[in-house]
C-alpha cells in the first residue's frame, strides 16, 4: 500500500458513470469529452462548454436540467444548488448519504473537471476596471472543485488539461475506473489550484489600500527539480511567485550540461541583476553569490578578458554572464578556464562546439528583460516567517548625488565612480569596489568591518596583478555601498592610489571623512542612497 493510499479513507477504485465539465479554459476539452463519452459515461455541462461539446457531436446533459433550476442573475448563479453538491458530496460508502441520494433521487457525479474564471489574465490586462475584476472572480467552480477534493475517496477531480490524457488513459486501462492514488493527487492539485486563485484575489484587494498588507498570502510553483539544496544532503527545487510577468526561468533556455544545483541558480540570479544594470558589452563572474569580476569593453570577449583580470582564481568554478553573442574567439577562451554556468544572449558559429567539449558546463541562452516585474518584493526567509521589502530598484542617476569635496571628479573619475557604484550595490555587505578604465581591480565583501573589506579589495588586486597593481591602483575610484564612519577607509584606498571615493553618505563623521579627501585631494561623492545586501 502506498503513502496516498493510506490516507485515504476507502482504498478502492471509482468506476467514472457520470462526469460534470465546465470550463473556462477549454484547450483540450473536447477531446477529453469524447473520451469519456467513448467509455459510456454520461456528461454534465455548462454554458460555453455544452455549446463546444454538442458542436463537436458529443451529448451533453444541461446542470439546469439536472437541478431542475434555470441559470439566473446574469449567470453567476448555476451551478450553485444542493442536488448538484449532494452528487458530488454524497459518501457512497455510508448507508445514509446513499439514502437521501435515494429519496432526493438524486444521481451521483463521478468526476468533476472545472477550471476558474480566467482572474489573474483580467487583472493583468491593461486598463482593466474593477467591475471587470470583480465579474472575473469565480465562485461556483472554486466550490465544486473543492466539493470534488473534499470526496476524494468517491469522486475524481480535474483542474489541468495536462491531466486529461493520464485520467483518460488509466480509465482505458482499468475498463473505467480510477484509483484512488489518482485520485488523492488529482486532489491536492485541486486545492493547490483554488489556493493559488483566492491569493491572487486576495493580493489584488490588498493592493488598493497598502503596499505591506495585515495578510500577505502569496502562490508558489513549481518551476524546476534541483540536483540538490545548497549542500547534497539537503534536497532543493525552484519555485516561481504565480502572477507576476516573469520568474527566474523566463527568457533562460538551457542548450548543454547537468541540471542546475541549489547554489548554481542563486549565483546565476545575482549574476543577471547584475548584468541588468550595463547596456554596453559586459561581463559579470560570480562565485558564491558575490560578484568576482565584472567589466565593459568593445565587445565581449575584451569584456571577459578585463572582468577575469580581477580575480582569476575564484573565477574558477564561477557562473559567467555576458550580454552579447559569444562568438568562437570567446569561446575558446572560456573553455580554457572551468566554468560551472554560462550565459549569453546567443552563440555565434562555432562557439558551442568549443564549449560543449566539457560536459558538465551549462550552457543557456538568456533573452530575460533587464528588470523584473515591478510588482516584485525581495523577500528573505527568517525562523518561522519571511522579511518582504521593496526591490533595491536601478542605480541611481548621476544627477541626484553631489560632489562634496573641494576638488570636482574629472570626467574619467566619473565614469569609473558610476561603474564601481552598480558594481558595488550587488556585493554582500560591507561591500568594497575598487575599479579603473570600466573594470573591477578589487572587489571586497561580506566583512564585519568596512575598513577591513577596503583592505580586502586591495589585497585581491594585488594578488591578481602582482607588479603591476599599483600602477592599475594609481587613480582607481572606490565605491562603499554604506557610509563610511570613519576616515581610515578611504585613507587606506587613497594611500594605495584611489583619486575618487562615491559613497551615500550619512555618516555623522562625514565631516571627518571630506576633510580626509580634502586634504589628499582627492574627489568624493554622495550618492544619497545606501545598497545594503545581507
């Protein structure tokens, strides 16, 4: 006996006599229709559905024929009635539920196969009124949907056209009956089903009166099976949050290589916002959720090059973004470095029979759009609940910081400030940018000490170029994605060669720490806004 069986309350199989369908989506209806008429059972619709069904030649029983009541109110009540809930509800294996069937004369349904009002596709329509919304909110499917997984013992509930042919076929196989394994799965997707409907009702009333409401109840999916969680003892799979416009997965297509591990997608995933914020050719290498090297260049290959420069050795076994073809030159040189994840909008001739030698790297095709959904909240799991903020949003435009400094930033110090600072809001606090010429030389993150993560980049820098460090170091621009509270941070980016620091600001030191830059003249700037990653 199996898990699901155990928990249900009767083990045996229900012989499908009588079915009621009605539809919103109809793909896929009439064929199953047909299936269940060819296996003689008796068919019970509504509406739109009897009308496809009948011009497909298939017979059809009207619900209003069957409650004896006639569809009133604009059709918002028709299948609300107490014969219709009592042939579905009806235990069958208790003598008085079978009784009143009796004196009520009063036929039981077998299968029941709905599907809602399409909701989420009205709300998510341009210009859409309440009314519309409103008129959109099913009630008499939820309630037989639900009727139907509640009696799963008895009755066979369907909600997916992908599960027509695996009901039609077992039925074939079994001279009409269904088991009750099916039935109790067909059921849980049922209830999954109307969870997922009354949270997007729900999240769409919430939305006209706070952005951060009392309830906060959010639907899940089921995306994609994980090769494993962030250790492999632990198990792991891909959810997408239902309603919004685009998930993870969208625009990704895999061309090569295993199936993606816990970590792999959080990699990947910081690596994409990351690359979001460039339209020029770049290039983002990620290892543990932190940016290694990121770089612009003429096209992607100087683009891979300069990024790579940072920090060869923990590229090693990185996830690697561009957002340009990858042409055969590229390609040869990615594939003399080992590559756990890579991503391009494209391949160009000859590129993935380079890279495809290997065969545990994975190869996708990203054609994502640079933002997400704006209805999109960053959402972080604590014991026992979830944190729910607004997204950290697109880098700040040069126009709203200020220069704070005596001397103004060159031109040149501007474009690597603004550079280091996207670069910068990606890296986990305290976070450290050290960049020059449209690429990283040092990347500091994750420390318990802004100073110390200074040191950090320096250092990564230095390990990376050798001898020729200083000389890359000597008017590089610093980035801190939070104020600085004390002057040794930048004292020690400006001792290794920084001419220009870009920081928010906000520090009740930050007298201390311009008159630190003042006096090294060096150029500092406020951005206003902190980028905090934890």
């Amino acid at each position: 006996m199996t898990e699901t069986e155990n928990m249900d309350p009767t083990n045996g199989p229900v012989k499908v006599g009588r079915a009621l369908i009605s539809v919103s989506d109809k793909t896929g209806v009439v064929d199953f229709a047909r299936g269940l008429a060819g296996a003689g059972v008796e068919i019970l619709s509504t509406g739109g559905t009897a009308t496809a069904l009948r011009d497909a030649g298939i017979e059809v029983t009207d619900v209003s024929e069957f409650t004896g009541q006639a569809e009133i109110l604009d059709g918002r009540v028709k299948t609300l009635h107490p014969r219709l809930h009592a042939a579905i509800l009806a235990r069958r294996s208790l003598p008085e539920h079978v009784e009143v069937l009796e004196i009520e004369e009063i036929t039981p349904i077998d299968l029941v196969c709905v599907n809602l009002y399409p909701f989420e596709k009205t709300i998510a329509s341009e210009g859409v009124t309440p009314l519309e919304a409103i008129e959109n909110i099913d009630i008499g499917g939820p309630t037989m949907i639900r009727a139907a997984a509640k009696n799963h013992e008895d009755v066979v509930v369907v909600v997916k056209p992908e599960s027509y042919d695996a009901v039609l076929e077992e039925m074939d196989e079994s001279g009409g009956e269904v088991s009750p394994s099916t039935r109790h799965w067909l059921a849980n997707e049922a209830f999954a089903q109307t969870a997922r409907y009354d949270a997007a009702i729900s999240r769409w009333f919430a939305e006209s009166y706070e952005d951060f409401p009392e309830h906060e109840v959010i639907a899940y999916e089921k995306l994609l099976e994980l090769s494993y969680g962030e250790n492999p003892h632990q198990r792991g799979a891909l959810y997408g949050e239902v309603g919004l416009e685009s998930n993870f997965l969208t625009g990704l297509s895999k061309i090569h290589g295993r199936a993606l591990s816990f970590n792999n997608v959080l990699d990947l995933d910081s690596a994409r916002k990351l690359l979001a914020d460039f339209e020029e050719p770049a290039c983002v290498i990620v290892k543990h959720n932190n940016p290694c090297g990121v770089a612009i260049g003429t096209d992607a290959l100087e683009a891979y090059e300069k990024a790579l420069s940072c920090d060869p050795i923990s590229a090693f076994g990185g996830v690697i973004v561009v957002n340009r073809e990858i042409e055969a030159p590229l390609a040869e040189r990615l594939h003399q470095n080992f590559v756990e994840v890579l991503a391009a909008p494209g391949y160009g001739d000859g590129a993935l029979d380079v890279l495809q030698q290997k065969e545990a790297i994975r190869i996708f095709t990203d054609e994502s759009p640079r933002y997400p959904d704006s209805r999109e909240k960053d959402v972080k799991r604590v014991r026992g609940g979830v944190l729910i903020q607004d997204r950290d949003g697109e880098p700040e435009p040069r126009e709203i910081m200020e220069a704070m400094t005596d001397r103004e930033p060159t031109e040149g110090e501007w474009a690597d400030m603004l550079f280091a600072w996207k670069v910068c809001r990606h890296v986990r606090s305290n976070a450290i940018v050290l960049a020059k010429d449209g690429m990283t030389l040092g990347i500091g993150a994750g420390q318990m000490s802004r100073v110390d993560s200074v040191r950090l980049a320096i250092e990564k820098c230095r390990e990376s170029h050798e001898e020729g460090a200083d000389a890359l170091l000597d008017g590089c621009a610093v980035a801190s994605d939070a104020f600085f509270p004390f002057a040794d941070g930048p004292a020690a980016a400006i001792e290794a060669g920084a001419t220009c620091v870009i920081q928010p600001g906000g520090s009740k030191r930050d007298a201390e720490v311009i008159a630190a830059c003042d006096e090294a003249e060096v150029a500092m700037v406020f951005t206003k806004h902190r980028h905090f990653r934890h």
